[in-house]
C-alpha cells in the first residue's frame, strides 16, 4: 500500500469516527469525501453524493443566496456554528449549525473546503418546550407577576367585565389586550383600539360615537365610530387618563347605560361592547388631584392588572432576546445563533425606560449591525454603552456571574430577601442558593422576609 493510499484511508477512518456530518469539496463545490454521519443526516448515500455539487446534496436554507462553502473559499475565512436547515431526502427539514474551512495541499494552494454540521433537533425542541412554558398568547415571561396574570386571563376574559391595565410604556399592555379578546367569547368579533392621548376632544368624540350627516361643515355623510364598529366585540381605549373631564363624562355614560349620541344626532344608539381601558398614569393619583373622576375610575377599575416594568422582571431578559433572535431571523433573512455573554450583561445593567419595546429595538438595531452568527456589545446601540456606567466587562467568566448575580438579587428583592421563598421560585434547593450569594458575594440586609408574620 502506497503511503497516499494509506493516508487516504486514515483520513477516511476518521472522519467515520467523528460524530458530526463531515464533507469536503474540491473548488468547483463538487464533494469529494463524505462521512457516515452525514449520511444518516441527509438521507443520502456516499455513492449517490460523491462528484455531485454540495447544493444538491445538502439543500440548506443558504445554498442558493449566501453558500457558507463558497464564502469561505473565496474569503479564506472559516465560519463557526451558523444555524442553518438542510432538507434530506424525505423532504424533512433539519435544523443543524454548520461550520467551515479551506482545504490546502502541501504547497499551501487552496484545492477546496471542509464542512461540518451538527444535528441541533433536540436543542430546537428544548428551545420551544421552553417558549412554551414562559409564553402565553404571546405574552413571554418567567415573572412570577406576569404568570399571576397568565392564570388569571382565561377566567377575566370569558366575562364582559370592564377590565383596566396600567404600566408603563412598552410594557405588552396591547398584548394583554389581545390575549383577552382572543381567549373571550366575542373572539369572532372585531378589537378595535383608539389612543385616547393622541387627539383633542373634538376630534375624540367623533371618533368614539361618529357623526351623521351635516353634523359640521364637512360632514356629507354618516360616519360610524369606534364603538358603533367594536358592536358586539371589544373596544380598547388606550391612553384613558389623558381625557378630559367633559370626554370622561360622555364615556361614563355609555358605561352604564350601554348607549351613546353620535355628534348630530338626538337619538342614542344602543351599543353592545366589551370595554379595556389601559394608561401609563396611577389613576388613583389622578382621582385624588380631580383630574379623572372617581365613578368613572370605580366603572373601569373592576379587573385591574398591572403590567411590571422590564427592570423588575431582569429574568425575563434572556427569553425576549431569544425570541426576538428568532423573530428577526424570519424577518431579515439572517441566521444569527445567540448573544455574547458580554452583550446580554449590558442589556442586564440597563434600566430600560422603554421596556420590552425598547428591548426589541435594542436587538433589531443588531441585527442591522451584526454580519456574523453572534451578537457582540458592538452591535447593541450606544445609549447601553454609556449607561453602563464604570463597570468593565473583563471576561465572558466574570460577565455570566454578573448577569447571574442580577437574577438572583432580583428574585430575592421581589420575596423580600426570604431565601427559602426565593429558592422555591427559582427551582433550586435553598442550599445550592446560598452557597451562590456567598460566590456571588450578594450583599443580605440585616432582616428578611423570614421574620414577618
């Protein structure tokens, strides 16, 4: 046996041993080796794949538009773990990340490439199992607070009870709203929303009752409002507390009477609806200040959740970061994988005024940025750059026991500092939670919740 030959053989021997899809092509893309494993991946046998052209063998989602091969070969620079889906023969898709270098001969001449992919099913599967459990109707959280509410909406949203939602801007208060009318026996029916803030009172009320024909100069026909095309499904008035008194007054009477005068009209029209009001104001503040009033607040405030800002829900950070991944992946063409320990530590220490859509904007702004699989603290916008303040990421080590540190420290102020009560929320024995706040060296007040009645 020649010493080529039994090179070849020993190369062969080994990729047999490795436990990803193994491949290799010369520099016209056709393979020229292909191991066991991507075999049983592809479906294909090596006889039928030998000689033929990678893109007719793998048909991954980027064969045609972005060839991870071809890149490198004509780059000269490997590519590491890109999620991709290749198609096997059964027509199954099958996510997989693939990674890729160039082939030299002795002289160092490229004569092809090497790629290597690994079946990622089970991560995918966990991943959704996951986003399962920590979503609801849309809604994506691991916050004790949120899961209250979670339990909760299917019985609110099969009454026809007034329902009031507070929080701050870019909390998910829409998506509460649509969960409701979805889970609700008028889910045939139309939701139609209103931004209460947005408009003066004249133009609010004709958009709340409509107006018929002649009511003003340029009225040439009925209009109906958005109560009139909420009959029978559910209205969502947003921004409640920015109305006016006079506004509030008219809106508490179709609340007890079930009926409303367009503008120009004498006649009341009865109206069927299902009412979700929602602010970013403490009404009760503005009750006690006679800026809204008191039986208006009483009709709306029957049901009342109220949506935690995204600082005090820090848990909730890694899971809408890998739903918005996903989520721009679908809408970009792109196929980014995750986010560097050291990018999701800045999220971690940023206070967030935006919350949730501020996040998302956050992720969207890199992915215009990001060219390669991972998201890095460059890609992320400047704002959490300069509001990270002194603290200096040294290593990813160090970064993951910061972002750790952040979780713990924020379940713990939510039981009160009560470590049983927190390790019961967290899903960890008590013990394992202690010898991580001597690691972390998180610092305990004096007393706790250990010692309230």
């Amino acid at each position: 046996m020649s010493g080529k030959s039994k090179h070849a053989d020993e190369l062969t021997t080994i990729l047999e041993c490795i436990t990803e899809g193994v491949f290799t092509v010369d520099n016209e893309m056709n393979i020229t080796s292909f191991n066991r494993i991507s075999e049983e991946l592809t479906g294909i046998p090596r006889e039928e794949a030998m000689g033929k052209p990678c893109c007719n063998v793998l048909h991954t989602s980027i064969c045609e538009s972005e060839c991870a091969l071809k890149q490198t070969i004509e780059s000269n620079k490997p590519i590491i773990a890109r999620p991709v889906y290749i198609i096997n023969k059964s027509g199954r898709r099958v996510p997989v990340t693939i990674s890729t270098a160039l082939l030299k001969d002795t002289d160092g001449k490229i004569i092809g490439g090497v790629e290597t992919f690994r079946d990622i099913s089970l991560v995918e599967e966990l991943r959704k199992e996951i986003e399962l459990k920590y979503t609801f109707e849309d809604i994506i959280s691991r916050s004790p607070a949120i899961k209250e509410i979670f339990n909760i909406i299917p019985t609110v949203a099969q009454s026809d009870t007034p329902v009031l939602i507070e929080g701050e801007s870019g909390t998910g208060k829409e998506l509460l709203v649509r969960a409701i009318h979805r889970l609700s026996h008028r889910n045939s029916k139309p939701l139609v929303s209103i931004n209460c803030g947005a408009l003066p009172d004249s133009l609010l009320e004709s958009e709340l009752f409509g107006y018929k024909k002649g009511a003003f100069t340029d009225a040439k026909q009925d209009k109906p409002g958005r109560f009139a095309l909420a009959h029978t499904g559910t209205i969502f008035l947003d921004e409640i507390g920015e109305i006016s008194p006079a506004m509030q007054v008219k809106l508490l009477r179709v609340l007890q009477e079930k009926s409303y005068e367009p503008l120009g009209s004498t006649k009341s029209e009865n109206v069927d609806v299902r009412v979700i009001a929602a602010t970013n104001q403490n009404l009760i503040e503005l009750v006690e200040t006679k800026e809204f009033r008191l039986d208006l607040y009483y009709r709306l405030n029957i049901m009342r959740f109220e949506m935690p800002p995204l600082r005090d829900r820090l848990e909730d950070i890694p899971l809408l970061v890998d739903h918005f991944i996903s989520k721009f992946n679908k809408l970009y063409g792109k196929s980014i994988a995750i986010i560097s320990p050291d990018a999701l530590a800045l999220l971690m220490k940023h206070s967030f005024p935006g919350n949730v859509r501020e996040l998302e904007n956050s992720i969207e702004h890199a992915f215009v940025l990001c060219t390669g699989s991972v998201i890095q603290p460059q890609h992320l916008p400047h704002e959490l750059h300069k509001n990270a303040g002194h603290v200096t990421i040294i290593n990813s080590a160090t970064t993951l026991d910061e972002v750790e540190a952040q979780f713990i420290e924020s379940a713990l102020k939510r039981n009160e500092w009560n470590r049983l009560k927190t390790a019961n929320e967290l899903g960890i024995h008590k013990t394992t939670l202690f010898r991580k706040i001597k690691k972390l060296e998180i610092k305990l007040p004096e007393k706790d919740g250990r010692y309230k009645a």
